[in-house]
C-alpha cells in the first residue's frame, strides 16, 4: 500500500469517526431534551412519585413526596418511608411490575390511614436494569364521600322504613363519629314549649355529662347548645376552655376533657328549629369545610327523622281524642289516604265492608270497595273542588263481592301547611231488598266468570249423600267416624265414592285431562287418588267435624294414569236446596315445584359435599405441617402448600358458584355489553388450556380466519361459555384425543364450535341437554350439576345467539356457538346456575 493510500484510508476513517461523533452529541441533545421534559412532567405532577430499586430501595423521589414526608429518603426502603413497615408489604407488586406490567390498585395506608391510587410502571435504564416508577394520589376525600354517601343512603331508608328514632339517630351519630374520628356527638332536642334542651340521642358521651347537658335553658345566655338554637345558626367553639365569651365555656365540659365544640341547629322542612347537633372533641380545633358539611347535613337528616317521629306523635294523639267517638258511633266511619289507602276504619265499617280489621288497614285501596271507578274519580273531583260532600251517592262492594248503596259524608284532612292528606268520611247503608237480590244475581255472574277463567283448578262437589252417610255412622258406630275408619281403613274410599262433581273449570279438565265434569265423576276421589288412604280419611275427618276450610297435599292420576302431585284447600258452601252441601276445592299442580325442590336439595348435597372433601384435605395438611414429630424437608413442605392452596381455590369456587347460583334464581345479574375481540379471548382460552391438554396427551388446536370481528359482548360471561364448553370436552375426552376449536364468519354473524371425540351424547338426552339440573345417564361418575350448559344457553341467548349440538353416542360432539355481528335486544327470563368454573 503506498503512501497516497494510507493518506486516503486516514482520511475516510476520519471522517467516520466524525460523524459518529456527530450522532453520539445529537444522542446526547436528545437525551437531555428527554431528561427535561421528563423533569417538567414530575414536578408538575400533583401527587407524589416515586422510583425504586428491585431491592426495594429509593432511588428518587419528587419534590412534591419530599414536602408530604419532610425529608428526603433517597435510599431508604420503600416500605419502611410510604407503610412504616419493617418488612416487604403484604401487597406489594414489584414482582408483577418487574415481569413489565404496569399494575393499578387503591390502598389505604397502615401509617397514616389515608387513601391512595398508585401507578406502578416499570423503567428500564440504558444498562439494562429496571426500576419501578410509583405515581401517588391521595383519593382519601373520595373515599370518605363515598362512605358517607353509603351511610347517608341507609339513614334514610330507616327513616322510610319507619324504624324507631333513637335507632335511626344512634347510627346518624355512629356514621359522623366514624367520619370524624375522636369526636363524640349528642343530638338534643328542644320540649314542647320550645325553653329548654333535653339529650335524645347518643353512643358515647358519658353519662354524667348527659345529665349535665339535659335541661339547658334556651337563649343568648345559655350555653352554646341553647344559643345556637335561639340564633338557628351555627356555632364553632375552638376551645371551651379559653372561648373569650364566658358565657360559652363549660365546666362539666373542662371536667371531662373535652375543648372543641361544633354546635348546629336542627331544624324540620318548614326550617323551624328542632334543637341541635352537637359535637364533642379533646383537641382545641375549629372543623375543615368538610367536616362543617359532614356535621351540616347530620343534622339535616336528624331533622328530617325528628319530625317524621313527631308527626307521628301527633297523629297518635289526635287518634286517642276522637278514638271513643270514632269506635262508638253506629255509622260506618273511615279516613284514608289521598291515594285511597285505608289509614282507619271503625268497628261499623268493618261490619259494611266485610273486612277484619287486619285484612283492610294498610292492605286494602278505597277503589276496591268502589263497584264503578268512576264514582270513585267523581267523589275526589268534587271534594276536591268543594272541600267537603255530603250524601254522596255511590254503590260499595263489600269483600264477598255484594254490593251495596251508600250516602256518604266526608271532609279533607289537611296538614298544618295546608297540604292534603287525605278523606274521613261517614258511611250509611241504604240498600233495598229488591236491589240486594238484583246483586246477588250479579255476584253469581261474576263468579261464574272467574271460576271459569282462574287458572287455579277449581272443583264444585256435591257432598250432600256423603254427609248422611256419615251422620248414619256417628250415630251407630262406637267411637263414630274417626273409629270406624281405624277399623276399616278400605272405607275410606267407599265413602268419598259418594261425592260428585257438580262443576269443574277449565284448568281443572287440563290438569286432569278431562274432557268435561261427568270425566270427574268420582268425587273428591277425583282429588287425592284412591290410593291416597291417610288424606281421603283426614278429608272426610274434616267434612264430619264441619271445619270451614281443610288443606293438604295429595298424589292424585290424570284419566290417563298420569301422577301428579297438588295442593289443594277446600271451602264449605251453601246450596240453595241444603247448607253445607257442597265443597268449593281449588288445586294447584306442584308436580314440577316438587321436581326442582328435589333437585336444589340434591344440589345443595353436592356442593356440601364437595365443599366437605376439600375441607377434609386442607385439615389433613396444615395438621402434617402443624405437626413438629414430623420431618418434613421444603420440598414436601411445598408439595403440601400446593395442595392446599388448590384446594383452598377449589373451594374458593364452589363459594362462588352458589352465590352466582343465588343471584342467577332471582335474577340480578345484568349484561355488561362492551367490545369485545374474539380473536383474544380464542387465544387466551387455547394458550390457559395447552398444559391441560399436555397432561392429558390430547391435541387442542385452533382453527379460525384470519382476523375475526370486535362484537358487543360481556367479555366475562362470554369467556365463562368458551370455558364451560371447553371443560367439557375434556371432561368426557380420552387420553390422546383431538379438541379442535373452530371459528367461521357469515356476513352477519360469527360461529365458534368446540369439537371432541369423547363419549357422545346418547340421542333420548339430546332434547334437555341444556335444561338445568339435567344429566345424562351415562355422565353420572362425572364430576358437575347439570347447570354448565343451560348457563352457556343462557348467557348466548342474553346475546341475542344460539346455541347448536351435533353429537353421537361413542364418537364424540360438537357445540356451537351462534352470535350476531350486531348486538339485539336479549330475551327476559331469570338465567339458571353458571357451571363450576375449570381447575385447570
């Protein structure tokens, strides 16, 4: 090489170097441009922020964390600055944070009992090292107002609950307590002439202070309970001791601790003082603007119970004044509601409308005791247009359905503002014979029609020749009729073989398949069966000793032979020719109500059971390791925790499975419809179950387009399906089989199927497979409770979807998934038990 070309080679090596330079200052620049923006961001942040070493130390913090704290603790450990802890927190996410997730949680502080939402994201440094970054806020006034929110929800529901006062008080002053700890509170209420304050409430002031409080006079003298209720304002008393007026300092007070005191006026809708709310503390210190609310709006509530409670008094004791004129009067006397509901009614109205005083008081509406709704609208137009009737006229139906002409006189009842509360109203009875028996007739029609239209089954019998019968028997048998069917118990059916039906509705020709009454010939045999001896002979005990109404269960067959089992209540009645001649039954079919009973019970014994089994295993363990006698090395110490911790997690889901199981019967979970991409969930499901299928030696793969499409779905319960359907296919697959998960598009909808070579479904199953509770014959040494596929059915359907099953016995099944593209409207109905969720 000549001198020319090392010359050159110099220069190109350079001029490289040069322009590595060049990058190396633009990195550089960038870097610090990074770095400041970096800075900016922190400082301006308005929480606190923290960044921390994998050995838990503090690497930095902002300066908004050095204020909160008063130092600087740069290289202390986290825990022992943020928890006062002496080791790692229990709850601590730094592994999960250094695995590269960023984790979100609230927590509230063992050290200073505030509430915090953290941030915690992994950084990684350019020597490859990572740290975690923590950005703090202090959420504490969020929290508590959703405490108080809570607490205040529940005030109001015992108000509305009509719960006694000194409960709903106590947990008024329970909740504020809690919200403002260290404080004590007393809620005092003025007498009736308005001079003095008397305690009515309180959890934790002491007794002798009570009593010292009790009797505090009313004005600007007095102490600071009775000013604030003389001015109606609001007094904050820093200090009782060193207050400068005198006037409001307090001896007994000093002599029990207490230095601050926070007094509001309690006052009813009409903003008239009621007394006040009082607030005790050991510490001389005025409330923040939260606390002023807090206390604010207990006393706000306070006043809204008081005057519910002295409203109520007041009613009481306008009740006793007019109680002996009320009760005594001949005339039928009633006071309701606006709305119509009975508030009150004497013993004369009871006698008119045909009603126990209990039946009608709070249950029955006036509109009922109206025969036309219209007179009903007519009468409350014009009292409330005029402010009082009299003689108003109007046809009333009694609770046997007569009806009967009316005058009736009544008055508005007004509150002290002049708010209408309701009618008291006198009632006279002038209905005519001739009018009496125009009425019974339409009785009878009326009855007619919801005999024949009632979807109870319902049952005239005629037992006239059965009551002879038996009336004979009491005279000549020993013992009469209870003895006779001692020693003849077969008589029994002979017996109500003398009963005939007269008439039946037709519920009662569908229950037992009858085409009309004279198909019911046998009589009250017709009802229990005639291998039914004990409830023939207890019904025929009944008809004897003329009970007005008998009520049983019985097995009784359709006129094919079909069983059933009912309930049924009968009712003695008059006929025209003869009293108590026949019997008015009503049935109800409980067949498939006794089905489901036997079924919960049977699933109540499964989850007992299973619960029992893993309880039993988890004990066997913990008593291994409890055990010093034993040697147990760390590996079988692990092997044992594994054990109970799955255990424990099986457990954990059978909980769950009957609590959703709960709210699933009365229907209170809802459908939370979000995006969802199936392509994901498809892919989670497959990679959770691949170490399943290698234990198993079963072959589980996915087979779909290219990109499936992003649907409104509950990504949750859907995920619930794809697993219920999964876990059954390995449940009833064998070793090295093939599970293949198929998904396929249309133009409106997506189809995922969940095919398997196991066992098959034998084709009589076929039909209930979705049914809840329902098994297969061949699928009962497995473990499960019927309920995983009427779950999945359920849940599809709330999609707007459709569930298909191809199977044969012996060669395995197909279940397919059908959703919409767009989402619908899902169908109404309670959903049955989701299945138990995989172990695996």
């Amino acid at each position: 090489m000549t001198a020319s070309d090392c010359s050159n080679l110099l220069r190109e090596q350079l001029e490289a170097l040069k322009s590595k330079a060049a990058k190396l200052r633009r990195s550089e620049e960038a870097l610090k441009e990074s770095e400041t923006r970096y800075r900016a961001i922190v400082e301006a942040f308005d929480g606190l922020i923290y960044v921390c070493s994998q050995d838990y130390r503090i690497e930095f913090v902002n300066d908004a964390f050095i204020n909160r704290t008063g130092y600087d603790p740069t290289g202390d450990f986290c825990y022992q600055t943020l928890h006062g802890l002496d080791q790692v927190c229990p709850w601590c996410v730094n592994d999960r944070v250094f695995r590269g997730e960023t984790v979100r949680w609230e927590i509230q502080s063992p050290k200073d009992h505030c509430w915090y939402y953290i941030v915690n994201t992994p950084i990684t440094h350019q020597n490859g090292s990572l740290s975690k970054q923590a950005m703090i806020v202090d959420i504490t006034e969020r929290k508590q107002m959703e405490q108080f929110m809570a607490a205040k929800r529940e005030v109001l529901e015992m108000v509305a609950r009509g719960r006694p006062i000194e409960e709903t008080l106590n947990a008024l002053i329970a909740m504020l307590e809690a919200q403002v700890p260290g404080m004590v509170c007393c809620v005092m209420l003025l007498n009736a002439a308005g001079t003095h304050l008397f305690h009515m409430a309180s959890l934790n002031l002491p007794k002798d202070y009570l009593r010292a409080l009790d009797g505090l006079p009313v004005g600007p003298d007095g102490h600071v309970c009775g000013q604030a209720a003389e001015r109606g304002e609001n007094i904050f008393i820093e200090d009782l001791q060193t207050v400068a007026d005198p006037k409001l300092r307090c001896a007994h007070a000093v002599d029990v601790g207490f230095h601050a005191c926070w007094c509001v006026p309690i006052r009813n809708r009409s903003a008239r003082v009621l007394g006040t709310f009082v607030m005790f503390g050991p510490d001389p210190r005025l409330p923040s603007e939260w606390e002023t609310q807090l206390v604010e709006t207990a006393a706000s509530l306070a006043g809204i119970a008081i005057e519910r409670r002295q409203w109520e008094a007041a009613l009481e004791q306008s009740e006793r004044r007019y109680r002996t004129l009320f009760e005594e009067s001949r005339d039928a006397i009633c006071i309701t509601t606006r709305d119509g509901d009975f508030v009150d009614a004497n013993r004369a109205a009871l006698e008119l409308f045909g009603y126990r005083r209990e039946e009608l008081i709070g249950r029955v509406n006036v509109s009922r005791i109206y025969a036309y709704p219209e007179e009903r609208k007519r009468f409350q137009q014009m009292i409330e247009q005029q402010g009082s009737l009299s003689d108003f006229e109007f046809v009333l139906r009694r609770q046997d359905g007569t009806l009967v002409e009316c005058l009736l006189s009544s008055t508005m009842r007004r509150s002290e503002e002049g708010i209408v509360l309701g009618y008291q109203g006198i009632i006279r009875d002038v209905t005519r014979t001739r009018e009496a028996e125009r009425q019974l007739r339409k009785s009878e029609a009326r009855y007619r029609t919801l005999f024949e239209e009632s979807p109870i089954c319902l049952l005239e019998i005629d037992i006239s020749a059965l009551r002879y019968e038996i009336a004979q028997l009491e005279q000549t048998e020993t013992g009469g009729l209870g003895k006779f069917l001692e020693r003849h118990p077969g008589a029994a059916v002979d017996l109500t073989a003398l009963t005939t039906v007269v008439d039946a509705n037709k519920a009662t020709l569908e229950l037992y398949q009858a085409s009309s009454p004279h198909d019911l010939c046998a009589g009250l045999c017709a009802v229990f069966g005639t291998d039914y001896q004990q409830a023939l002979s207890d019904g025929l005990m009944a008809i004897a000793e003329r009970r007005p109404e008998f009520k049983g269960e019985a097995t009784t067959r359709t006129s094919t032979g079909e069983s059933r089992q009912i309930a049924f209540r009968w009712s003695l009645m008059e006929s025209a020719e003869d009293r108590l001649s026949r019997l008015l039954v009503s049935i109800l079919d409980i067949s498939k109500l006794k089905a489901l009973e036997r079924e919960r019970t049977n699933l109540t014994a499964m989850f007992g059971h299973d619960m029992k089994s893993a309880l039993v295993v988890i004990q066997g363990f913990v008593m291994r390791l409890l055990n010093r006698s034993l040697t147990i090395d760390s590996t079988k110490r692990e092997q044992y925790l594994n054990i109970v911790r799955k255990e424990a997690a099986k457990l954990e889901f059978l909980v769950d499975d009957f609590l959703e199981f709960a709210r699933l019967q009365v229907g209170t979970l809802r459908m939370e419809m979000a995006s969802t991409s199936l392509d994901r969930e498809l892919q989670e499901l497959l990679e959770s179950y691949q170490d399943k299928a290698e234990q198993r030696h079963i072959t589980l793969t996915l087979r779909n387009i290219e990109a499936l499409p992003v649907i409104e779905a509950d990504a949750r319960r859907l995920r619930r399906v794809f697993v219920n359907l999964l876990d059954n296919a390995f449940k009833y697959s064998k070793e090295s089989g093939t599970i293949t998960i198929k998904a396929a598009e249309t133009a409106d909808r997506v189809e995922i199927s969940f095919i398997d070579q196991g066992i098959g479904i034998e084709a009589e199953d076929l039909p209930y497979i979705f049914d809840p509770f329902h098994r297969g014959r061949e699928v009962s040494s497995y473990d499960g409770y019927g309920v995983g596929l009427a779950a999945v059915k359920t849940i599809v359907e709330a999609h707007g979807g459709r569930v298909l099953v191809e199977s044969r016995h012996g060669q395995g099944s197909t279940f397919t998934v059908v959703l919409p593209k767009q989402p619908r409207s899902p169908a109404p109905g309670p959903a049955p038990c989701p299945a138990r969720p995989s172990e695996g």
